[in-house]
C-alpha cells in the first residue's frame, strides 16, 4: 500500500512543479514595485503608474502558461475521446465475432449430431434393406410361378402382374435407399426414362387413396423427352410428392392435386414436373430446412421427416433437383429438375433441335 502511495506521490509531483514555478516567475515585477515605493514620494504619479504596470504584468507568464496547458488538457481530451472510439469499436467487433463463433459451433455441433444420427440410419438401413430383400426375393420368385402356372385365367395373371411389378419396384428403391443416404451414386447401368410414363404410373398407385380421402387428382402432363434418371427414382420421389399432399389435404374440402408436366421447348434446358396442391402451405418456419433430415410439418412420431430428405438425395445423385414454391392462390408447389437423356434411336433428335416429327 506504501508502495502504491510512494508512486503516486511520484507521479503527481511532476504537475506542481510547472505550476509553482509559473506562479513564481511572477517575482520579476516585484523590483518595479520597489522601484514605485522608493518613487512615490518625488514623482507620485509616477510611481502609482509604475506600480500598475507591474501589477498587471505580472501574471501574464502565467496566462499563457494556462492557455498553453488547457490547449494540451483539451488535444489529451481529444485523443481520449477517439482512443475510446476505437476500443468501442473493437468491442464491438470482438462481440460480432463471438456470436459467429458461437453460431458456427452451435451449426457444426448440429451438423456433428446429425451426420451421427445419419452414420446410424445408414447402418440400421443396410441390415434392414439385407434382410427386406429376401423375403421380397422369394415373394417375387412365387409370383412368376403362380403366373406360370395359372397363367389361362387372365384376371388373375393380370393381378399377379401388378403385384410383381410392385414387388420388383420396391426391390428397386430398397437398393437405391442407401445410396441415397450415403449421397453417392451407384454403379448400375440403367436405360434412359421416359417421365410421363413415371408420372402416370404413379398416378395410378396413388389414386385408390385420393378417391378414399375424396381429393382431386387433376393430371396435366404434356411431351418431354427421356431423362437420365431411373424410372424408378422418379416415380420414387412423385410418389412421395403425392402421399405427401394426400396428408395435408386430409379433411379439406374441394380438395386437389395437380400434377404437371411442363412442355419441353428450350435445347438442353430441364425437364420441369410440378406436383401442387391447395392445402395449407408449408410453414415460412422451416422452409430454408425443408429438404434437411429430420425436418417435418407433422407432430406425430409416425413421420420422421425423411421423406424430402430422400426425394432430394435420389435426385442428386442423377443431377436432377427438387425445390419448394408457394402456390398462387395458395398451397404447395414442388418443382422437380430432371437431366433430358443424350440424343438415341429412341431420343428423336427434334426434341433438342426444338422442332417435331411428322
């Protein structure tokens, strides 16, 4: 404490000095006032005058002493107001850059946590899709005996017909699944697919429910070309597209789902499909994540939010797109982009040139 004090001292003492010594230099008048004194008996008037010049003179070092030093106090003042400034100023960036920093740790740990639960949902996946696929195997391997062997009652053989063909469906996608998840595309080899083809096929999976749950399905599919995707990645993703718009119409009324194939009239460009619907929207909340894992509309533990998660993985893949509008008028619209196939004997060549076949 002594120590602190002796400092003190020391670092006040130097700023009484100029003071006193100013104050001080103010002595040299005193011989003018002597001078006044010794005068004022033989020229009095003299002397008074002498005597007031002094006086007045006296302090005038120590005016200008004053003048210089509050001149200093106020260019210290000055440079303390702007050292002030840029410490505020970089406060403020230190804070700017804490909050990013704790935004971009709060994002990775998100991203940490989800990779894990995806690390996960690609090992459960794996087993699942290992031990779906035989029975699937053998439940497709029965139906083309049954069709061999009853194959005199139509009725029947047209039946079974469907119900392989969905069966080799669902081995399709049971295969394409964890690619999907795993964000990388096979190595199969698949034939260029024709989108209206898709579209309407799953139209006619998904109708017998929308009859049930009295929503429209209002098809508006115009000429395009093939895509390179897979047939049944597409009918995959509007499948989904449409299951999910049969949820959210649910207990509307003049209910109704559009599906659309747009005209395909520009060289190269995408091929454009759109499944929309009058329902309510999906909320502003999370549409920047709608495409994320894990993210739905839909409270019940029934849904898990995978089902755009997916739909946007499969595209990928084949780089095709899928994103969300809001519909005019109100509703949802999902545009989905689709690669058109290279020019083959069964690609006419007018679809890119822009003109048609006679």
């Amino acid at each position: 404490m002594e120590k602190v004090q002796r400092e003190n001292g020391r670092a006040e003492s130097p700023r009484h000095w100029p003071n006193l010594a100013t104050w001080l230099s103010g002595a040299w008048a005193l011989p003018f006032l002597g001078l006044s004194w010794w005068l004022r008996g033989t020229y009095p008037i003299a002397a008074v005058a002498l005597a007031i010049a002094a006086a007045v003179a006296a302090p005038c070092l120590a005016i200008v002493y004053a003048r210089r030093e509050r001149r200093r106090v106020l260019a210290q003042a000055a440079d303390a107001e702007e050292s002030v400034a840029q410490l505020k100023l970089q406060l403020d960036t230190v804070r700017y850059r804490t909050s990013r920093l704790r935004e971009e740790l709060q994002a990775a740990d998100r991203q940490a946590r989800l990779s894990h639960q995806l690390t996960l949902l690609g090992q459960f996946t794996a087993g699942f899709m290992h031990e779906f696929n035989n029975p699937l195997a053998i439940v497709a391997g029965r139906i083309e005996v049954l069709l061999d062997e009853r194959k005199e009652d139509a009725a029947l053989c047209a039946d079974l017909e469907q119900m392989l063909k969905e069966a080799r469906y669902m081995g399709k996608i049971a295969s394409t699944l964890l690619q999907a998840l795993r964000r990388e595309r096979g190595g199969e080899v698949f034939e260029a697919s024709e989108p209206r083809k898709a579209l309407q096929e799953a139209l006619a999976a998904i109708r017998p429910g929308a009859i049930v749950e009295g929503i429209r399905l209002v098809e508006e599919i115009a000429e395009a070309p093939r895509v390179d995707v897979p047939e049944h990645v597409v009918g995959e993703v509007v499948r989904g597209l449409l299951n999910n718009a049969i949820q959210a119409l649910k207990g509307r009324e003049s209910a109704a789902v559009w599906v659309r194939l747009e005209p395909y009239r520009t060289a190269g460009a995408k091929v454009v499909a759109r499944i929309e619907d009058n329902g309510p929207g999906v909320s502003e909340s999370i549409r920047r994540h709608l495409f994320e894992p894990f993210v739905s509309q839909n409270t019940g533990r029934e849904r898990l939010g995978l089902g755009l998660f997916l739909a946007a993985s499969l595209l990928d893949m084949y780089d095709g797109r899928i994103r969300y509008e809001t519909r005019e008028g109100g509703g949802a619209s999902f545009v989905i982009e689709l690669p058109p196939a290279r020019f083959t004997r069964g690609q006419p060549y007018h679809w890119f040139a822009g003109g048609t076949t006679e």
